[in-house]
C-alpha cells in the first residue's frame, strides 16, 4: 500500500500558500493549510491551494511527516516551542522559512525532540503583494532555497527534505545558520536599513523645500524602493538579527568616513576606482536570477504623446495573455514622446511583452 506524505503549512499566505501549491496534486503527497482563523481557513479551501485546512493546530501536524512553518520571523520561537509540547510523527521534519536562521535554530536544537527533526529554510524569494491571493506556483523558480540544518541532523533527513524541495524548482543550498544571517545581513538587511536612512533624510529635507519630492522621481524613487517594505516585518528581522546589522552598521559608518575623508582630499582618483571596483563586481551578478531582494521585471519603451497609445499597448498584452503588473508614464509633455515602464511579476512575461512589442514595432529596452 502506497504511503501518503502529510504536510502541514502554518500560515498560507504568500510563501506559505506558493509551497503548498508546488505540493498540492502531487502524486503521493496530501498538503493541509492552517490557521487560527476559521475565515482563512476557509479560503485556502476555496482557493484551492491546500487539500483541506483547519484551526485546529494539534490537528494540523497530527501524523505529519514534514511541518512548514511560514510565520513571521517574530513568531517563529513561539511557534516551536508550541510544537515541542505537542505529539509529532517520529521522523517528522519541522521547517521554516525565516529570512533569519540563527536565532530559531538555536531555539530548536535546546529542545529535546523525540526523533523529530529541525532544519532552518529560507527561500530567497517574494512578491510586492501578500496574503493567500499572491500565492504563485512559479515563486521559488529559479531561486535560492536556503537550508540551514544542525550539525546532528542526519543526512538522510536532509536529502529526503531537499527531494521534497525539487518541486519548487528552486535552487537548493546548504549552509550553516550564523553564516546564512551574516551573508543576508549583507545583500539584504543592511540595504533596507540604508533605503529607509536616505529615503527619510531627503523627507526631513522636503520639510523645508518641496523640491526634494518633486524630482525624487525616477532614479531615486526606483533605488531607493525598499524603504517601502512592510514595517512589521522588518521590525522583527531587524531587531532579531541585530547583532550582525550592529557589526555591519560599523563597517558602513567606517566607509562613510573614508568617503568623507576622501571629498575633503578632493581625491579622485579614489573615487574613478571606487566606482570602477563596484561596477566590476556589480557587473558579475546575475542580471536575472530572483534573490534576497524581489527583482523588478521592467520593459521601457518611448510612445508619442497622442491619445489612446497607452490603452492600445495593454489590450495586445492582454489578448496574448501577458499578465501587466503595473505601468508608468515617466515623462510626457508635449510634443517630447513619454517613456512608458511596463512592469512584470514574472519573468515569462517579461520576455513574451518584449517579443510581443517589437513584433508591433515598438522601440523596446530594459
């Protein structure tokens, strides 16, 4: 008789509700939703993404052979030592998928389980929406999913975890967790944290001159984006991984002062090499591979300033089934064309609009 592998996803809501749709249908394998609220239950019912749903959690993880726990970061401790008191299959894996991992891997590894596993996971991807309704089943393509396991897990169990993985057609790795928050910490905490600092300086500026706002527009607005991430979520990364942001901080605050030092010097000759290193390193990176921060998906494309243009483009993405994310007239006066930014979710789409656009001869770039 085939055996059935149960798995419980705590919280479905983007990350949570894209891996149970990776999951959902799969020979084999049966995905239960839960949630304290019986109104989401309910909807991750009707939305299909789970095979059933409760509000019972010691009925969610009752003979589960994988727990995936899709919490905030903030409530992740909670949550595991919540398991810890409940009866769990032997050989059950627990999971996460924190955007830090030392913290509830420390946090696992004090409990006694009864051969009951923790691996820490992270999959290095999102979406500028929320909730159950933004879940994708194409989210973790082409991402990193990180696995953080203890150094007493059995490989066996890892493997069997990374197997299961292999339907996110997501990139597997595995490194240990302190590296993982440090690394992280790097290429996308420290980031957010300098997003916001520069965003809030410029509106401290505007107070006294309006100007700032007003041609904030375009390039400032475009890399400074991430100073809009969701508050709460970043209040309970930041502060949970605040010993390695304090250590990065002092590197960053260090590199400010050698940028001051060098425009008191007037020298630059430092500065052509800065900007000579960083664009050689930033030129290596993969262009189009998803990572720690969401990529944007954008097509440009110059359009006269004549009415009816913008609708016309969106109707042919429409009738080739292109879904548009959003769209933007960065400049249009008149008789100067305006620069329109189509924006895409998904990478597929991306490519079919530009195949899509020049067929109709429009001046496409990215």
């Amino acid at each position: 008789m085939t055996t059935t592998t149960k798995i419980a996803i705590l919280g479905v809501g983007l990350i949570g509700g894209s891996l149970a749709l990776c999951f959902k249908g799969k020979p084999g394998l049966h995905v239960i939703g839960y949630s304290p609220r019986a109104s989401s239950a309910e909807k991750y019912v009707e939305r299909g993404v789970v095979d059933e749903a409760t509000t019972d959690l010691e009925e969610a993880v009752k003979d589960a052979h994988y727990i995936f726990i899709c919490s905030p970061v903030g409530m992740l401790e909670e949550t595991i030592l919540h398991l810890n008191t409940l009866t769990l299959r032997r050989g059950c894996v627990i999971t996460d998928v924190g955007s830090t991992k030392a913290s509830v891997t420390a946090c696992a590894s004090k409990l006694n389980w009864n051969e009951v596993y923790f691996v820490g996971g992270h999959p290095m991807a999102g979406s500028e929406r929320s909730g159950v309704e933004a879940a994708s089943l194409l989210l973790f393509e082409n991402a990193y999913y990180v696995l953080t396991p203890t150094s007493d897990c059995p490989d066996k169990v890892i493997q069997e975890l990374r197997q299961l993985l292999q339907y996110t057609r997501a990139h597997i790795i595995q490194m240990d967790a302190e590296e993982h928050d440090r690394v992280v910490g790097a290429i996308s905490h420290l980031p957010h944290i300098v997003a916001s600092a520069l965003v809030n300086q410029v509106r401290q500026y505007n107070d006294s001159n309006e100007l700032h706002l007003v041609l904030a527009a375009g390039g400032f607005r475009d890399i400074t984006r991430i100073a809009s991430s969701d508050p709460t979520v970043w209040r309970d990364i930041l502060i949970n991984n605040r010993q390695v942001m304090l250590d990065l901080l002092q590197d960053w605050q260090d590199k400010v002062e050698e940028w001051k030092d060098v425009l008191l010097r007037e020298d630059g000759d430092w500065i052509e090499e800065s900007f000579r290193l960083s664009g050689h390193f930033r030129n290596q990176m993969p262009e189009r591979r998803k990572g720690a921060i969401h990529a944007l998906y954008d097509v440009y494309m110059d359009i006269p300033d004549t009415p009816g243009v913008i609708g016309r483009i969106a109707t042919q993405l429409g009738q080739e089934e292109i879904n548009l994310s959003n769209l933007q007239i960065i400049e249009s006066r008149e008789d100067v064309p305006g620069v329109l930014r189509l924006s895409f979710r998904e990478e597929q789409n991306w490519e079919r609009a530009q195949v899509c656009l020049r067929a109709l001869g429009y001046e496409v770039y990215v």
